[in-house]
C-alpha cells in the first residue's frame, strides 16, 4: 500500500479525530466525582486513538505502522469498554453512549480493513526481495 504524505489524509485518522473531539464533549456530562477516575480514562484513550494512527504513519515500516494500529484498535476497545461501564451506571445516557458506539465501531472496520492492506504489502515486498535473489543465484549459476 501506497501510504498518503500525511497521516492527516488518512481517513480513518480524521474519522478518530471526530471521534475523540465528540468523545470529549460527550464526557462533558460526567459527574465531577469522575473528573479523575472515569473520565479522565476514556478521554485518554480516545486521543490514544488517532495519536497511535498518525505515529504508526510516521513510521519506517509497514510493520511497524501495523503495531500501532493494532495500539490504537486497543485504546478504542478500552474507550468503548469504559463507555459501556458509564453507561451502564447512568453516568451517560444512553443513546449518547450508543452514538459514540457506532462512531467506534466505524473506525474499527477502517482500521481492521488498513491492517491486512500493510500486510499484504509487507507479502508482496517479500515477495519481490526473495524472486530478486532468486534471480541473482540464477545468474550467478
């Protein structure tokens, strides 16, 4: 895969961005009990979400891009997990929990659909390396 210049082109980058901007002002609603518990959690993990995307992007490696995806699909399960926990406490109602649930899941089909295009890239690198040498011993023969 070909990547953008930027991280900002990417679109699940922008799509993480919305999320962890309307994460933040969905949260606004918490009690102030949870200002350093809850809240400060799942705010955390959103912005974990589109920062673990763009620093995968500056990356060298298609595989190491591929481990900060998998970084931020962690943080956006660990955001969703503690959500639900919000939700189910009535800390938020619930369908603002449900909104920020289907923004999530949005972002995890782009990123669960980006993983295996790195990987077949990082396939079709090898793959063209191991023909490269195979080529040269040929040669050589």
């Amino acid at each position: 895969m070909a990547r953008p210049k930027s991280y900002r082109d990417l679109i699940v980058w922008q799509k993480a961005m919305a999320l962890a901007r309307r994460t933040y002002a969905i949260t606004e609603k918490l009690p102030k009990s949870e200002a350093y518990e809850l809240l400060s959690q799942i705010r955390r993990a959103a912005v974990s979400i589109p920062s673990n995307i763009a620093e995968g992007h500056g990356r060298l490696t298609d595989l190491q891009f591929r481990h900060f995806l998998g970084t931020a699909r962690g943080a956006l399960y660990e955001m969703q997990t503690q959500l639900e926990l919000a939700g189910s406490l009535v800390y938020l109602d619930e369908r603002l929990v449900r909104e920020l649930m289907g923004q999530g899941a949005e972002v995890a089909r782009l990123i669960n659909g980006l993983i295996p295009s790195l990987t077949q890239g990082k396939r079709a690198e090898t793959q063209a390396s191991q023909n490269c040498a195979a080529n040269e011993l040929s040669e050589h023969r």
